[in-house]
C-alpha cells in the first residue's frame, strides 16, 4: 500500500470501499487483531493466575512489582517503537518486539524466584510496548478517520475470546500442568501471529515525512528507572530510606516525562497535551484496581482462582460491549463525553470492589462491579487513541502514538505499583491484607475523580491544535 502524511494512501483502490476487510485494508486488519489477542491472552493470564503464583514463590512484597515491572519495560519499548516506526516503518520494530516478549516469556516460565519472574515480566514489558506503538501508527497511516473507531472497536473484540476463556483455561493449566505453562505455552502464538501480522506492516513502508523531533531513549531509561525508584521507596517501609529513593526518582522522572511527552501535558494544557494526560490518569484508575481485583476474591474473600477470573471475563466482555458503543457513538457524540462516562463507569466499578471486600457482601457484586468498571474503559479507551491521531502532526504518528502509549502504562504502572507499595507497608506493619487491599483500591478511584474534573479540557472536533514541540 501507498502511504502519504496521515495515511494519504488509504482512501484510493480497493480499501475505498469503506470496509476494515476490504482487499487493501484485510492483512494489516487480521495481523492487528491476532497481535492484540495473544498480547491480551497473556495479560488476562497472569492476572488471573498471580496469586498462585505468590503463594508458591512467596514474595508477596514483590506482587506488585509483577504489573510494575512489565509497564516499565513497556516505558522503554514504546519509545524504542515510536523512533524506529517514524523512521523506517511499524515493520522492524514489530519483530523486534515480538523476540523479547517471548524471550520474557521463557525467563517467567522458569523463574525459580518471584524476583526472577519480576526480570522475565520486565523483558516481556521491553517487548509488548512496541505493539500498541506500532498499531497506533499502522492505523493512522493507513485507515480514513471514519474507519478508525471502527478499527479501534475490532481491536478491543480481540480481547473476546481470551476474556472468556483465558482466565478459565489458564486456571486450568495452572492446576493441571502447574503455572508455569501460562506462561511457556503461549510461545507458539507469538511464533505463529508474528508470521501472519508482518506482511502487512511490511506493506506500510517508510514514512514520506521524515520525523523532525524524536524521543531520547535516554529520557525513556530515566523515567522508568526514577518510576522504579519512587516505587521502590515506598515499599521499603524505612522513612530515611523512602525520602531519599522518592527524591532521586522525581528528579530523574520530571525532567524526562517533560521531555517525552507534548509540552504543558504535566500542567493539563487543553488539546493533545490534556488528551495524553488523561490517558494517564485512565489507565491509573482501571488497571491499578484491576492488578489487585483477583487477589481480593482469591486471598481476601477465600474464593477459588476460576472464581476470580469470572471477574476478569466479565470486565473484558463489558470492555468489548462499551467499545463497540463508542464506535457507534464517536460521530454523535464529542470524545470527550464518552471519556466523561467511561471514567464515571469505572469510579463506581472500583469503589463496588472496594465494597466486595467486606466479608457479607456476596461474590456476585465483584462480577457487577468489575464489569461496569470494564464497560467504562471500552467507552474512554479508544476517543482518547482517536483525539491523538487526530491531533498527531503529518508524519509524527510515531511521536504522538509513542507519547499516548507512555502515558498509558506510566499510569497504569504507577496505579499498580502504588497499590503494591500500600499493601507491602501494611504487611509490614501486622495490618490485614484487607487493609492494604482497600488503600491499593482507593487510590484509583481518587485518581479517577481528578480524570472526570480535567475532562472539559480535551479537545473537540473542531480544534486542531499544532503540537510541534515534544520538548
């Protein structure tokens, strides 16, 4: 395929005709798909499988860490991703993502620690973080703006199947083969969807527009490794000790997220920079609950781990329904209602879990309240993808992918690895677990509180705002 500035090339030939399947459009469409389906079957997996996992390395300090470490792996490989796909195409960074994320597999599967499974989830994190980057860029260089809410909608369907069978089956491997067949057994897709994705990335080419400004790798270390170190001081229970990790880490995160995302994102300027911010504080809200939400039913409440991923199923469907209502919904209505209504979803999704701690409160509400939380995020995941592309300067679809992809799992990062700090210090301290459980909960649902306030500063429609500045 042919490609100019903001995917020029996809309104001519065959792929004209509207359709995400039409001859043009078909392999890059079914590669996507089959790329987000193993990333979410291996997402949904270790949710689902973790506190099994602790019990049986122990570490329970370190669960945390687990989500943490594979979204800071993601802050590096989204940077690596976005530079190499504005300047040579998705294609190359693609594969390279694809051999470390199954290298992390391998280094998980075998870990006879929980710090050596913390390693494995990081290099599985360097990997995966090229795959939303370089769908982000596939999709605004190659699709029409009428197609891409569409295009989004199909991606979060990739999550189905694995949403309703991948917490079961792999609580059945689990039980049946051990856990670390989670892990391994997902090798041959990666082998498998790699083989099938590519041809179409491969069509995408090299940009026309050679890009102006670029990531520094060197900023991407220096905020995951300052994030690692605010969050390792929280977790280490000596005040001394915490004062002077936080410190180090801010000094070093500041100064790179100032550099890595648009000008005025950390002071939510309206526009693109409210709009990567946001995204931010989305992800904080949802995946710092949902890290904790299968130890609650499991370790919390006593229930079994297929129990636990009922929960997990039930918030991916809801993700898969909402998602498809924003598609529906995104010409009629501004994106940032959508954003407004998902983020109010996923507030009361949190603060039912929170509920579902105390021990009279039936199972069923956690089903309830997870699901209204994953009906949230299928409704403001995709506008705030949408207002990205919309706003990305011609040829910089890698910066700007890059830059919302950063967000993304620098909140959903910092959502886990916070909530993992509030239950390590209160393990520390001889509080219950219910305790941290609860604190780990109520950070997310704070966070989607200030997420819903800075809503009105998202862009419209009739904005197109010229973020030329990454600095």
């Amino acid at each position: 395929m042919s490609e100019g500035p903001k995917g020029g090339g996809s309104s001519r030939g065959r792929g004209a005709d509207g359709s995400l399947w039409a001859p043009d459009y078909r392999a890059l469409t079914a590669g996507l798909v089959l790329t987000i389906t193993f990333v979410a079957s291996e997402a949904l997996a270790v949710v689902t499988i973790m506190p099994q996992v602790a019990r049986d390395l122990g570490g329970l300090h370190l669960y945390g860490w687990v989500f943490s470490a594979f979204l800071l792996g993601c802050m590096i490989g989204i940077v690596a991703a976005g530079r190499e796909a504005d300047r040579s195409g998705p294609a190359r960074p693609y594969v390279a993502g694809l051999v470390l994320f199954g290298a992390g597999l391998v280094v998980a599967g075998l870990a006879p620690t929980m710090i050596v499974l913390v390693a494995g989830r990081a290099l599985q994190g360097l990997g995966a973080g090229a795959i939303p980057a370089v769908a982000y860029v596939a999709i605004g260089r190659a699709f029409p703006e009428l197609l891409r809410a569409r295009m989004m909608a199909v991606l979060s369907t990739a999550w189905v199947a694995p949403g309703i069978i991948g917490p079961l089956v792999s609580a059945a491997v689990a039980h049946v083969f051990g856990w670390r067949w989670v892990f391994l057994g997902l090798l041959p897709l990666v082998a498998v969807t790699g083989a099938l994705a590519l041809p179409g990335l491969v069509r995408l080419g090299r940009p026309t527009t050679p890009p102006e400004v670029e990531h520094r790798m060197v900023d991407a270390i220096r905020a995951a490794v300052g994030t690692g170190l605010v969050l390792g001081g929280l977790t280490t229970g000596r005040p001394v000790l915490v004062a002077a990790l936080v410190v180090a880490g801010m000094v070093l995160v500041v100064p790179a997220l100032a550099r890595l995302l648009p000008a005025g994102t950390l002071r939510a300027r309206r526009g693109l920079p409210t709009t990567i911010l946001s995204r931010g504080l989305l992800t904080f809200a949802f995946f710092g609950a949902d890290a904790f939400v299968t130890l609650a039913i499991v370790t919390v409440r006593h229930h079994s781990v297929a129990a636990a991923g009922v929960a997990v199923t039930a918030s991916t469907l809801a993700w898969t329904v909402g998602a498809w209502t924003q598609a529906r919904l995104n010409q009629r209505w501004e994106g940032r209602r959508l954003v407004r209504v998902g983020l109010s979803l996923v507030l009361v999704g949190v603060a039912g879990m929170i509920v579902v701690l105390q021990p009279l409160v039936p199972l069923w509400l956690a089903y309830v309240a997870w699901a209204t939380a994953g009906l949230g995020m299928g409704l403001a995941y995709a506008p705030t993808t949408l207002m990205m592309l919309r706003e990305a300067p011609a040829g910089r679809e890698g910066w700007a992918s890059a830059s919302l992809s950063l967000s993304d799992v620098l909140g959903a990062a910092l959502g886990a690895g916070l909530g993992g700090a509030a239950i390590a210090v209160g393990a520390s301290e001889g509080l219950p677990l219910a305790t941290g459980v609860t604190v780990a909960l109520a950070l997310p649902a704070a966070v989607a509180v200030l997420a819903i306030a800075l809503s009105g500063r998202l862009p419209l429609r009739a904005d197109r705002s010229s973020p030329d500045e990454s600095v």
